[in-house]
C-alpha cells in the first residue's frame, strides 16, 4: 500500500485500464501534451502517443459528441473537461445522447464512456470554474455519477467507470488533488453505485461526498464525546 495524491491516483487509474485494453483512450482539451489543467494526465502522452492521447480544439459539445460517438463504434473513450462549469456546453451530447442512446435502441447499442471534469468551490476560480452540478446530473435517466473523496477511492471507482457499460459523470473536487492517502497496490476497484461505509454508528448517520466526507468524519468524532 502506497502513500499518492489523488491525481496521481486517477492517472494510475487510466495508466493501468490503457494498458490492460486497447480500446481505452483519453480526449480533451489540453490533456496531452500540458497534462492536464491539474496534470492528471501526466505522461500518459509520453506512452501511449497522440493516437491514445488527444489534444482537442475548445469545444466541449465536440469533444463529448467525439466520445460518444466512439463509444459507439467499440471504443472506451476518457474525455475530460476542463471544469464542471463548460459540461453545460455539452449538454445536448450528454443528455440527448450519451444518456438516452441506450434508451432508444432498447439497449442493443451502448455508450461505454467516462467523463471526467473537476467541480466545487474553494480554489478561487470565479463564479463560472467553481459549480457542484452532482445533484443535478443525478436526474439525469441512463447517466452514472461519481464522486470520489479519497485517493483510494478515485483510483477504484475511476477503474471501475471505465469498465461500465454505461456513461459515467465522474466528478473531482478541485481542493481533493492535491491530498495524499493510501492506495492499495495491484488491481482492484469497487462497485458503482454502492456508498463506502467508513465509520459505522448506532444514534446518526452523515452523508457526504467529495470535500464534505472529511468535515463529516470530523462532525463524528465531535458527536462520539457527547
């Protein structure tokens, strides 16, 4: 078990899909060759070269219609947004396409694909770099959405996203890149949709996601002295 960043852990995360299958790749603005506006993708161009590695022209609906489309035709495309905030200029891929393809071909044609973009205030970014748009995707018909707190987490569910037949909304909180925690060495992941338990009660429960798991850990420990 190592000590890593979480961005570290999400780049190992796509590092190890990339390797164990050919059809996963990455996509978006600025991810090759100046690794990503948190440097997520950090050498990932260096070994797997532009044609797994894609820089793109600023436009998000592009870049996630490119990704459906792709994942369609037999790829596991990664696209990754800058912010949270210019996902709304993709809407019309997202919601009328990613989301309801399978839908509308009865589940004959899927949309294997993940995209990735950082959400959440707190890193001085402005009023448009900073929204926290979970709930409202979590409406969303056909989308999976997660949100990781934990380097351990980001590299299991990033994993696990990945091999999803369905499309993923994976959020990462801005302030989460830089923490370190424990990461478990060789393959492993966790199920979708399933909440980790990481403190288990009798009188309350808390629930949270992102930046909020910590301040409810915290909550806990004030609430156990009483």
């Amino acid at each position: 078990m190592s000590v890593i960043r979480m961005r570290e852990a999400l780049r190992d995360a796509m590092a190890e899909e990339m390797r164990r299958d050919e059809s996963v790749f990455v996509i978006g603005e600025d991810v090759g060759v100046f690794q990503g506006s948190f440097k997520v993708t950090e050498g990932l161009l260096d070994e797997f070269g532009e044609r797994r590695v894609r820089d793109t022209p600023i436009s998000e609906n592009t870049i996630v219609g490119t990704g459906v489309g792709a994942a369609m035709g037999g790829l596991r495309p990664i696209v990754e947004l800058m912010t949270v905030n210019f996902s709304l200029l993709a809407f019309d891929q997202i919601i009328n396409h990613a989301a309801a393809i399978p839908y509308m071909f009865n589940g004959h044609v899927r949309v294997p694909m993940v995209i990735r973009m950082p959400g959440g205030g707190g890193h001085q970014l402005g009023p448009t770099h900073s929204h926290s748009f979970e709930a409202m995707y979590l409406q969303i018909p056909g989308l999976l959405i997660a949100c990781p707190s934990t380097p351990a987490d980001a590299k299991a569910l990033l994993k696990a996203a990945v091999r999803d037949d369905n499309p993923v909304i994976f959020i990462e909180h801005k302030l989460l890149y830089f923490t370190k925690g424990y990461v478990p060495e060789g393959e492993y992941s966790v199920p979708l949709g399933v909440a980790d338990v990481k403190r288990e009660g009798q009188h309350v429960t808390e629930v949270g996601i992102h930046t909020m798991v910590n301040k409810a850990l915290a909550a806990a420990e004030v609430l156990a002295e009483e």
